[in-house]
C-alpha cells in the first residue's frame, strides 16, 4: 500500500511519535511525505520514506497529483485547525481529491490511529482492487 503523510508544523512532534509507535505497521507499505515531516520519520523511524517538496514549496501538490493519478491508498494529513487560512484551500483540494477516489484520510490522530489499525488488520486491502 502506498502511505502519503503530511503534517502542519505544529503537528510535525505528534506525527513522529505516531509513526515510532506504528513503525511495525508502516514499515511493511510504501511511505511518501512531504520533505521536513518524512526527514523527521526516516531519522526517528529508520523507515524508508520518499520525500517530497516541503509542502510551502509544492509538496502537498505533489501529493495531490499522486491521489489524482489513483497512485495513494492512505492520507494522514495531520493539520494545525488552528493553522493560516491560507493552507486551507490545499487542505479542501487534498480532501476532496481523497474522497473523488475513494482514499481513506485521516487529519486527526484519532483518525490515523482507526486507520493504521484497520490497515495492520488488512481491512484495506480493498484498495489494490481498486487502483488496478
């Protein structure tokens, strides 16, 4: 499964201690986050992330072009809801792509955490079906 992973700054500590806590979970997928946030999971995880554009620099959009062509099977954008409206057309933009093409996101711990359970237990395996 392809895994794509953004995180706001302000989310950046949270999403690392999620990936140390689901490294056996991951590490057995395809990683893809945005620059500063997949620096932080390699280095605390060991895990092999690709690495995109920092998401200021186009990151997030490289992600999206990945959902639009059906190339990812799971979002975890974990935003600041507190953060600059300017991010939230790119939030709107990632989500509604994500629901065009049926991927789970989570943009929430919560949520990531239900999703990373149910994807260790192969509740998402339906997803390979789909991106044939």
């Amino acid at each position: 499964m392809e895994i794509a992973i953004i995180a706001n700054d302000k989310r950046k500590e949270l999403i690392t201690e999620f990936c140390i806590a689901y490294c056996g979970v991951l590490a057995k997928h395809n990683i893809c986050a945005t620059a500063t946030t997949g620096k932080y999971i390699s280095e605390a995880t060991g895990l092999k992330v690709r690495r995109m554009l920092s998401g200021a620099h186009g990151g997030a959009e490289q992600i999206a072009a990945r959902i639009a062509y059906n190339e990812i099977d799971l979002l975890i954008f974990l935003r600041d809801p507190n953060s600059e409206a300017e991010y939230l057309d790119n939030t709107l933009q990632l989500i509604r792509l994500c629901d065009s093409h049926n991927i789970p996101v989570a943009t929430n711990i919560a949520t990531a955490e239900a999703l990373i359970l149910a994807l260790g237990r192969g509740d998402l395996d339906w997803r390979e079906l789909q991106r044939k």
